[in-house]
C-alpha cells in the first residue's frame, strides 16, 4: 500500500507543483489575468497562490506534514474557484461553460484535498514512506 499511495501523491502533486513555478515564472502575465477578474492586489495574489501552490504540493510530495499540505491547496482551490472562475458572471455560452469547467475542477481538487487531510491525519505514522508524521490526529 505505502508505493501505491506514494505513487498518488506524485501523481496529485505534479499539477499543482507545476502549477505553483507558474505563478513565479509567469507571474506578470496571471497577474494580468487576475486583475481582469477583479482579483484585489493582482500580483500579491498570484505570488501568495504560488506559495500556497509550492508548499502544499511538495509537503503532500515529500510527504512532510502531507496534511498541512493538503489543507494549503483547499486554501488555494476554494477562493480560486470563486474569485477567477465565477461561471454565474458570464454571458458568452462559451465562456460560461469554460469557467463552469475549470470552477467545477477546483471545487472537486478541493473535496479530493480534503479527503487527503483526513486520510494522512488519521493514518498518522502508519503511513510509510514519508518524511514526518501528520500534523493533526484526527480520530
């Protein structure tokens, strides 16, 4: 069980850490983007979501405190969600269905973030193949 879980985790964790360099790399360009959306204070948001993005990928990777980890992606997915994909502003049909799309994936990343919390907190130490244990015991 401890490769097939270790394999899931970097399988998971690949998008966002890839994610997480864009926000650095290309951070001019989604802040650009953000703004468009109305997102306040554009680029602190894309350099505080790659943070986010960064250290919640490589804990749930590494697996170093896996359930910190998990819980700063669902702090990463939710407002992401809401503040960059709002589906419900959208008149182009088109449009409306790309942002219902990608509003849809981060609302299900998130609830599959969330099930990670729970798994690597209650599991705990019984979780091989990590650096640490969790940092909450969920029981």
């Amino acid at each position: 069980m401890d490769i097939i879980v270790l394999v899931g985790r970097i399988l998971f964790a690949y998008l966002f850490l890839t994610s997480g360099v864009a926000h650095f790399a290309k951070r001019q360009m989604m802040a650009g983007y953000a703004a468009s959306k109305g997102v306040p204070a554009p680029m602190a948001a894309v350099l505080g979501g790659g943070v986010l993005l960064l250290a919640g990928s490589l804990s749930v990777l590494l697996g170093v405190w896996a359930d910190l980890g998990a819980l700063l992606l669902v702090v990463f997915l939710v407002p992401t969600a809401v503040l960059m994909h709002g589906f419900w502003r959208e008149r182009d049909p088109q449009a409306r269905m790309n942002e219902t799309t990608q509003f849809s994936k981060d609302i299900a990343l998130a609830g599959a973030s969330l099930m990670l919390f729970a798994f690597f907190s209650f599991t705990g130490d019984d979780l091989g193949l990590t650096i640490t244990g969790p940092l909450f015991h969920i029981r």
